[in-house]
C-alpha cells in the first residue's frame, strides 16, 4: 500500500507539473515527433533534389579529404578575366569535410550505410532545431497581449508537419541549412530588444555582435540571404540611441563574419574576399543564372498560392486586413491603434518585399526561398487568430441576438467556446497536414537514389577500373558515392533518334575500352523517348561484350565487360 501510494503521489506530482508546463511539454512533444519524422525520411530517402545538394557540399568536401572528386567551376580558380569560377565559399564544404573526417576517426565506413548516412542524420537533426526557433520566435515577434502560446504552437506544429520543411532541410544545401541560421539570430536580435533595458551593456553588445555574425555566416553561406532579413529590420527600425547601438555592434559582428569569409577565400583561392563578389557579378550583374532556366515573374507566388492550405490562409487574412482597416478607421477617426493589425501587416509586407526582390532574377527554383516559409508558417499561425475572433464573435452573436428571438435566455459558457475554438484548431491541422501530404505526394523524395546506390555497388567492386553512366553526370552522386579513385564517363540521354545498331555503340562504347572502363550503368527510364524496346535492344547489343551483373530497385542494371 505504501508503494502504490508513493507511485500515486509521484503521479499527481507529474500531471501538476505537465498542467504547469504544458507549452514546454507541446513544444518538447512537436520537436521529438519532428525530429523522428526527419530521421526516418533522412535514413530512407535518398537521391537529390538538386545537384547542388551533392556539388556544392558533399563532392567539394569529397575531394577535400580524399583528393578526388568533381569540382564545379564555381569553386575552379578562374585563369582569365573572361573565365568564370571562385564563386562559392568552401566554408560549407568544409562543415562536411570535418563530418568525414569524425566519421573515420570513429571507424565509420564511408560506404555501405556509413559517412553517407551519418551526413544524413546530421542534417536532420539540425533542421529539427527550426521548429522551437519558430516557435520562440514567434512569441516574441506577434504582440504579447493577443498572442497567447497557442498560435506560436501552431506555428511550430506547422514547421513539424509542412512538407517542405523536411524535403529541404534533411538535404545539404545552403538555402536550408542557413534559415535557422537566420531565424536564430533574428530571434537573438528581438529578444534583446525586448529586454534591452534590463540588459548591461556589455551583454547587449555580445548579444547583438553575435546575431550580426550569424546574419554573417548566412550570407557567406549565400549572398542572398540578405533578401530574407533586410525586411526585418527595415519594418522594425527605431530611432533611439540603445538601437543605434546594437545596430553598431550588429554590423560589427557582420563584418567580422565576413573577415573570416575574406581568409577562407583569401586560403583556398589566393584572393580575399573573392566568392561574394563572383557570386554577385555572374548571378546579379551578369545574370548568367538564367542559362540554367527562366521563369516568369509570377513564379513564386504562384507555386505558393497553388496550395490549398496557403491560399485559403492568405485569402482569409487579407480579407481580415481589410476589414479591420475600415473598422479602425471608423472608430478611430483615421487613427490606427490596432497592434494585430500592424503584426500581420507587417508579416505580409515582409514577405512580399522578399518575394518580389526574388521575382526580379530570372532563374528560379523553390529551394530559393526556402528561408521565407518561416515568416509564411507564422503569418498562416497568426490566421487562427482570425478563425478564434469570428467564432468567438459568431458565439456572442448567437447567445446575444439569435437565442433571444426564439425566447431562449441563457447565458455565454467560456468552455463551449474554448471546446469550439480547439475543434477548430484541430480542423485547421487536420487541413494543413492533409494539404501538405497532397503536396509532398507530388515531389520526388528520391530523385537518382537508385543510380547513386549503383554508384555505391561498383565502387565496392575490388576488379572495378572505370565506370560509365547512361546519365548526365550531375544528375549522379559523383565520386561521393563511388568512393573509389577511377575513371568515371557520362553519356546522355540519345533520345528518340537514338538505335542501338548504330555507330554510338561501337564508336562510343568500343573507345572507352582502352580507358579501363568495365562496369556500366543503365537506369532503365534513362531511354524513355526511345522507339524501341529497351530490354530487348540493350540485350542484343551488350550481351556482345557486356554480361549485366546486377539490378537495383530493379530500375537500374549494372553491367561488366568481360
């Protein structure tokens, strides 16, 4: 009896305590469940969503350690003014290259599950740490007294959940590895101006020093994360002396950030401070991105309000604005007094501000404003606001006006309106990650997994000498995957002119021969405009001096040459 009271008593302390805590509880709960939702995606999903992902991180870092690997042109040493190249920071690579060598200093093996998937897990969990950066930042950004911890969850449950969230942030690439970054040291930067007059200067002026240098860091990482938290501060400028001084001290720790940008350029390039400016002159003055594709102007914010869940928040915000701007005026004759007002307000124009900045560059993919869902997941959280207003104003409305006319008296009751808000709230996820399951079933998670994985069973092979891929290369994992210094041929995709009994084979295949090629690989969906069949054909042809070894997810053949 004494146990199972001790154990009672244990257990009325712990549900007073959740009761107590339940925000850090919700919150810790959403982290976990994120973080265990990126884990199983980062571990079995594999391929790219670009080829950045691989040759601007892991094939850089590759080579590093392990002195072989392709090097893009942007990160080549240009030999001529007309020439192109050191245009990126090897500051990222590097992050993956001390991954490596970590992973060989515990034994890890590159392959076979190893480094490869470590970088993985690595990049799970650090876009994991976004959600409680949302929430936090959030809460200190919307106005306290309307903002109650229950949208800021919202908005963490939406940075859990929304597919995009984790298809970027499990990959290697610098658009969603620098948006924590951001919302960090913007989080940093409003807290301490919340509480600057409780702050001694000196931790005011290490506070803000070190925002400014992870604003910094992100736009070493990429020049144009300056377009995502300009907008900020620009919306949120103050005119006192405590702001004029943590603008100093942020601009410091910007600059010194970029001083040590300036030595890792001035270290792997000869030239200080050289990959920002490349960056800027080809993408921005040169505007050579587009060679890579053009879209229109309109692109952004129609792959945006192409969601459900985002077009019907955005449709009924600005139908709130509006209304909230005539009601304000006509009771305030003209004097706008309204703190909820200006904070979606100001969401919204921030949002607009970085979206019609990255409007004006041709060349755009979605990956380029990753760093913007963020301030779109907390201006949707601040819509429940919204919804909590109209069904509370629909409830009074009810108890006040339409009960009375049927001569039914009774009195408003905060739990049925609190019962009614939460079902709402739990439509509203229902909605969101509903509509975000829609959207991420039209997505490739897996984008050339399969001929990364043939990469990886050629180079394990001890007789392999060289390897050619029916692909383009950077469609491929390179030497990352391979893992094994030899020869590596690409050849594209021929199209609908192409026949196997023709010159390409023997002209083409027959060459490589004398340059130790004997292993090939052979995605199947490789010759899909071809006007033959492919089993049949490639049977034909290659049986001649190829024997096919090996399939993988029965999509790809791997072939060797006797």
């Amino acid at each position: 009896m004494e146990t199972l009271s001790r154990i009672h008593t244990r257990m009325n302390f712990l549900g007073a305590w959740i009761r107590q805590h339940t925000e850090l509880v919700t919150l810790t709960i959403l982290i976990v469940v994120g973080w265990l939702l990126r884990i199983y995606l980062a571990v079995n999903t594999g391929g790219m969503v670009h080829p950045d992902e691989i040759y601007q991180s892991l094939e850089i870092a590759h080579d590093l350690k392990f002195g072989y690997g392709y090097i893009p042109w942007e990160f080549h040493i240009p030999t001529t003014p007309e020439e192109e190249g050191a245009a990126r920071s090897y500051l990222f690579p590097l992050l993956y290259y001390y991954i490596f060598e970590l992973c060989e200093a515990l034994g890890i093996p590159h392959q076979n599950d190893g480094t490869l998937r470590v970088v993985r897990i690595f990049s799970a969990t650090y876009c994991t740490t976004l959600i409680p950066i949302v929430y936090y930042f959030s809460k200190e950004l919307l106005p306290p007294q309307r903002s109650p911890y229950t949208f800021s969850l919202f908005a963490a449950f939406l940075t859990t959940f929304w597919f995009q969230f984790p298809f970027f942030g499990i990959r290697t690439l610098t658009n969603s590895f620098v948006t924590p970054i951001i919302f960090g040291a913007l989080l940093l930067h409003l807290r301490t101006t919340k509480r600057k007059n409780d702050y001694s200067p000196l931790k005011l002026i290490v506070s803000e020093f070190f925002a400014g240098a992870l604003l910094g860091l992100a736009c070493a990482l990429r020049m144009d994360s300056v377009v995502f938290f300009a907008p900020f501060f620009l919306l949120r400028h103050q005119n006192n002396w405590k702001m004029l001084l943590q603008y100093l001290c942020i601009a410091i720790g910007f600059i010194g950030m970029f001083f040590i940008q300036g030595l890792n350029d001035l270290y792997f390039y000869g030239t200080f401070l050289v990959s920002p400016i490349n960056w800027f002159q080809y993408n921005i003055i040169k505007g050579k991105s587009s060679k890579f594709g053009v879209q229109p102007f309109f692109y952004y914010f129609g792959r945006i309000l192409v969601k459900p869940f985002y077009l019907v928040n955005f449709s009924i915000l600005v139908g709130m604005l509006i209304y909230r701007i005539q009601v304000t005026l006509h009771k305030c004759e003209g004097i706008i007094r309204d703190e909820w007002f200006f904070a979606i307000l100001e969401l919204l124009v921030w949002i607009l501000i970085s979206l019609v900045v990255m409007s004006l560059v041709e060349h755009k993919e979605e990956r380029f404003i990753f760093s913007i869902f963020p301030v779109i997941i907390i201006l949707f959280a601040s819509a429940m606001k919204e919804y909590y207003s109209i069904i509370r104003y629909s409830y009074r409305y009810v108890y006040g006006y339409i009960l009375p006319k049927f001569n039914i008296s009774r009195m408003p009751n905060q739990r049925e309106l609190t019962f009614l808000q939460l079902g709402l709230l739990l439509i509203a996820s229902l909605f969101a990650v509903s509509s975000s399951a829609a959207s991420a079933n039209k997505v490739d998670w897996a984008f050339f997994h399969d001929v990364n994985k043939a990469l990886e069973w050629v180079g394990d092979q001890e007789n392999s000498t060289g390897v050619i891929v029916f692909s383009q290369w950077f469609y491929t994992g390179g030497w990352t995957y391979l893992h094994k210094n030899i020869s590596m041929n690409f050849k594209n995709d021929p199209g609908s002119s192409f026949r196997w009994r023709s010159d390409w084979q023997y002209d083409f295949l027959t060459k490589q021969r004398r340059y130790g090629f004997n292993y090939l690989i052979s995605p199947h969906y490789q010759y899909w405009r071809a006007k033959i069949n492919y089993n049949v054909s490639l049977v034909q042809e290659l049986n001649l001096t190829f024997s096919l070894v090996e399939t993988i997810d029965k999509r790809v053949d791997i072939w060797f040459r006797r």
